[in-house]
C-alpha cells in the first residue's frame, strides 16, 4: 500500500461545536498525519466552485450556504491508503447511519451538517487540495 495523500475540511458545524481538536484526534488515532492546515471562511463562489459537482442536487443551496456560515478548516491529511482510511474514520454521509467511533456518528448533527468533508478518490483528492494549497506552501510545510 502506497503513502497518500487526501483532503479534509472540518466543517462548519464541527467548529462551532470547538471539536477541532476531537475530529482531529480520530484522524491522528486512525494513522493519519496532518501535513497543512488552515483555518479559512468560504466564500460563496469558492463553495459553490468547490461543490460544483452537486450543482444539480436539491440540497446544493443549502450546502452552500452552510459552508459559508463559519470558518472551517481546510487540511491535508497523509497516510498508508489515506484516502480510503479517511472515508472510513468519517464514517457515512447521513451520521444516522455511521458506525459507532467515526467523526460523522459522534460530531454530525445530521446529513447535510456533517462536520467533515473528504475526497472520494485520487483525481478529486489531487483537485481539492490543489484547491486550497499551493505545491510552494506544501514544500515549505514538509519535515
Ligand atoms: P460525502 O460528503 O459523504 O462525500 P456527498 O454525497 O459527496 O457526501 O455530499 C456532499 C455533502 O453534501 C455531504 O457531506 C453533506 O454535507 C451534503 N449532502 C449530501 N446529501 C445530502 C442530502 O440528501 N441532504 C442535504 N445535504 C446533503
Ligand atoms: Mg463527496
């Protein structure tokens, strides 16, 4: 298995709860690093853009706008498998139906406030982090 590397956003909810610290946990606890993280506040058009493969669903609205309610915070994250590990430690989409122990079951609130966001496969993974971090900010952050 190959080291990768994957994308995460605490998201609003999640911070305004201040469990930063308790999702961040479960990822360091699941085998993954965090190697950049910032704390930023969308813009609509950056949500929009960032979202932009659910344009056409029903809740994409309100999606936006809940990403633009707060500050989130915006990491990259690195690890054996970190992609596939990522998806597991958030646990399912709707936290009603996430296995006990993930980030969704214990800090979700329900399917559209989630508290995390992260990529689904490499080409979206390679995308979303180059959505947020520069090759040049990453390079200065490796140790
Ligand atoms: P994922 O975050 O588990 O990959 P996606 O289907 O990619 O789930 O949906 C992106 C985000 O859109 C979800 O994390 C959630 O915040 C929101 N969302 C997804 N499905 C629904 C829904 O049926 N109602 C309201 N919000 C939803
Ligand atoms: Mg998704």
């Amino acid at each position: 298995m190959a080291i990768e590397r994957t994308f995460s956003i605490i998201k609003p909810d999640a911070v305004k709860k201040n469990v930063i610290g308790g999702v961040t946990q479960k990822l360091e606890a699941g085998g993954l690093r965090v190697v950049a993280s910032r704390m930023v506040r969308l813009t609509e058009a950056q949500a929009k853009a960032f979202y932009a493969v659910h344009k056409e669903r029903p809740f994409y609205k309100d999606l936006v706008a809940f990403m633009t309610e707060g500050p989130v915070v915006v990491q990259v994250l690195e690890g054996e498998n970190a992609i596939l590990k990522n998806r597991e430690i958030m646990g399912a989409t709707n936290p009603e139906k996430a296995d006990a122990g993930t980030i969704r079951k214990e800090f979700g609130t329900n399917i559209e406030r989630n508290a995390v966001h992260g990529s689904d496969a490499p080409e979206t993974a390679a995308a979303e982090i180059a959505f947020f971090f520069s090759g040049a900010e990453l390079a200065t952050l490796e140790r």
